[in-house]
C-alpha cells in the first residue's frame, strides 16, 4: 500500500479556513462534507477527469444515511448527473467519449449544434440510467439554468438579453434578475439540511422536480451556451420562460451559508460567481464564499504535460481539426490518471487537509 501524500505533484489542494479546520478534526472523512460542486466552463472539464474518477470512488465510503447533494452548471451539471446514474463509473465514461467525440464541419450553426449535443444527451443519459439517479440512495442531483421570461425567443432577442445583462451585472449582481432567473433542477426531496434546500443567495430561483420527462431536456438547457446553441423553453414542470446555460447566473457558484465543508473539483484558484463576472468589475467569491471551500485541482506541473500547456476549451473547435482535437482531448484525459492515483492515495490516508494550501 502506498504511504501518505505529503507534497502532491499531479494536483492541488486549497482550502478556505473554516473548511481546513473541520476537516483536520475528522481527518477529511467524507461525511465531513455537505456537498459537491461543479464548475460550468465547457471542456475544461477533460481535464478534470482524474479528479472526478478519485472522488467518486471517495463518496463511495461515506456511512452517512441521508443522500449527498451534487450541483452543477453547463457541462459542470452533464458531469454530476453522469455520476449520480449509476454505481460503476459507465455513464461517466460513456459521456467522456461521446463529448470528445462530437464533430463538426465548417461553421455550424447553434441548431446544428444543439441537435449533435442532443443526440449525444440521449444516448448517453438512457431513461434507465435517469431512472438510477431519480432514485439514488447515496447521492441527490441538482443542477441549474438561466431562465429567459419569453418563450423561443429570436436570436436577436436572446443577443440583447445577454448585452443588457452585461451592463446590468457590471453594476450589480443582483441585476441579473431582470435578465435571467434561476431555475434549480433537483431530486427531491432535498436531503436534511442540505445548502440548497431554499436557495443561496438574493437571485430569484425556481425549484424544478426532475422527472424522466424533464431529466435530458434539462441538461441540455444547462449547456446552452446563449447563440452557440439553441436553449430549451416548455421544459415539463418548469414554469414559463426559456432555459439557457447554467453558468450565465453560476458560473463557479457562491455559496455563503453551508455549515460544512464543499467539495469542490475545479480548474480556477481564483472562483467567481458569474460568467460574466470575468469581465469588469470582475467580480470574485467573497471571503465568506470561500470558507467552506475545498478545491482540488491539477497541479501547473500536470497542465504543463497537457498537449496544449493549457486546459481544453471551445476554442479547440476551431483551432485543430476534428481528428486532432479528439485526439488531443484524449490525451489529455489519460494524463489526468495519475492525477487519480496520487489523489486516491491521500484522500484514503486522510491526509487531504494537511498538504492543503490556503485558499
């Protein structure tokens, strides 16, 4: 058996203070936390796949009764529902080839697109795996949209929709309501205690009970990113309005009031709420935002062996052709298994809030 992980090399760890001091207490034991999140931010995701392979073995081990909530945005959401489908880990990987795997020719339109992206949502996310996570034990899906008040709105809309929404989130946070709403899709009910049973923050949100009628159309209104696809109105059991990414109102979250510990698989040191809070002012997670965070990350030693030097992204599509691209993103998620071994190693021997650094 391998001994302790005492200075990682394949990732890193960062911890706000209240989260550090909890878990050195319980030696990192999984009940210590309250919940997972996951970041919208498109394929960046490839490169966390060693981390998201290790922690789910990790929740595996938790005695706690009760369900253990997951949330995510955009593809940060495809990745917390692959999870929750099934006990071996096949829905994940079954995502992991059918999203690198998407191709495209010349300059596709959002319908094009939105259909390829589709039909990946229905092969990958099977009314029996649906089924799983409708009805898991060990863990409680969630995960969130943006949410236009008009219906099939036209392209032109939905382009001014987001510029006001700029303008109005440079000035304030808070703004964005009278752009977007959020919309929370979630097995219910909520587990006992749970930091999102009722909402987070001053940002109107609507509860959605997923439902097999509503569980892929949902997704895919988690990803869409507004004018690159088409987003999702008359979901079933969502009131009206037109569902677009997740990550327009929870990009990397803010979460103030959890009482324990969040789990926290991410590419960024530096977490902000919003996507649009990466433009002016640029906005970060508050101090208290960050206390009960615990992020795991690859190390700049691990993203330097990247083909890339860098994390995927979107603009992949159009930088290499589809051959190389996919190549290149498999790649990139074989480096990440040794990532998942040293990982794996110190989150048994508990040592994850020792080698942690401050965040």
């Amino acid at each position: 058996m391998a001994g302790p992980v005492t200075s990682p090399r394949w990732f890193r760890c960062l911890m706000g203070t209240k989260a550090r001091r909890q878990l050195l207490k319980t030696k990192s034991s999984p009940d210590t936390f309250s919940l997972m999140l996951a970041a919208s931010g498109g394929p960046r995701w490839v490169g966390l796949v060693g981390i998201d392979r290790a922690l789910r073995g990790f929740l595996k081990k938790r005695t706690t009764p009760q369900p253990f909530p997951l949330l995510g945005a955009s593809s940060g959401a495809w990745r917390m529902a692959a999870i929750s489908c099934d006990d071996n880990g096949e829905t994940y990987e079954h995502l992991l080839e059918e999203y690198i795997g998407q191709r495209y020719e010349g300059s596709p339109t959002a319908r094009e697109i939105s259909q390829v992206c589709r039909s990946y949502i229905d092969r990958v996310f099977t009314p029996e795996r649906a089924d799983f996570a409708l009805n898991n034990k060990g863990l409680q899906l969630n995960f969130t949209t943006a949410v236009m008040r008009r219906e099939k709105p036209s392209r032109k809309r939905t382009a001014l929709s987001v510029g006001l929404a700029f303008s109005l989130n440079a000035i304030a946070r808070k703004h964005l309501a009278k752009c977007y709403t959020r919309g929370l899709f979630s097995v219910l009910p909520h587990p006992e205690n749970s930091p999102l049973d009722g909402g987070w923050d001053d940002l109107p949100t609507t509860q959605i009970a997923l439902t097999q009628n509503n569980f892929q159309r949902g997704l895919m209104a988690s990803g869409s990113i507004p004018l690159v696809l088409e987003g999702e109105s008359s979901i079933d059991g969502s009131p009206r309005g037109h569902h677009l990414d997740g990550g327009l109102v929870d990009y990397h979250f803010e979460l103030e009031s959890p009482q324990a510990p969040i789990l926290y698989p991410h590419f960024a040191a530096d977490p902000i709420p919003g996507w649009m809070d990466r433009f002016p002012p640029k906005r970060r997670v508050s101090a208290r935002g960050r206390e009960q965070l615990c992020i795991v990350m690859p190390s700049e030693e691990l993203l330097a062996e990247f083909p890339t030097g860098d994390f995927p992204c979107r603009h992949d599509f159009r930088r290499f052709s589809n051959d190389q691209r996919i190549k290149l993103w498999k790649q990139t998620a074989r480096l990440t298994n040794k990532l998942e071994k040293e990982l794996s190693v110190c989150l048994e021997s508990g040592d994850l809030a020792n080698i942690a650094d401050s965040l």
